[in-house]
C-alpha cells in the first residue's frame, strides 16, 4: 500500500496550482495540435486552445480544491 503525506493547507494549494498549470500545457498542446487538424488555421487553432482551457484549467483547480475537503484515502495528520 502506499503511503500517505500529511501536508498543509498552503502546501497543498501550491501543490493543486503547480498540477493544474503543468496538466494544462500538455492539454493546451494537444487541443491546438487537434483543432488544428480540424480547422486547418493555425491562429484559429490557438483560439480555440486557449479558450478551452481557460475553462478547463480553472474547472480543473477547483475540483481539486473541493477533494481537498475530502478525507478519504487521506491520513490522518493526528
């Protein structure tokens, strides 16, 4: 089984902000490299890339956030 790391609300913040962003560059590539393939305009491409994931990234950080108030699967810290 693995181990669990109790962390702090602030470390776990950081650490939900630095999975988002990281998460969402791969996502960004890869939805202008398809919309691209679609739509065939490189400009219309990276519209369509940075607007959905705008939307997604902020969907992303706060679904995060609400299993930060999730206990299980969790160690207790006490």
């Amino acid at each position: 089984m693995g181990t669990f790391v109790s962390r702090s609300a602030l470390h776990a913040r950081k650490r939900a902000v630095a999975k988002t962003l990281c998460y969402r560059a791969v996502m960004v590539t890869i939805t202008v490299i398809v919309a691209w393939a679609i739509v065939g305009d490189v400009s219309d491409a990276v519209n369509i890339g940075l607007v959905t994931n705008v939307v997604k990234t902020a969907t992303y950080y706060a679904y995060e956030r609400l299993w930060d108030h999730i206990a299980w699967g969790v160690a207790d810290g006490a």
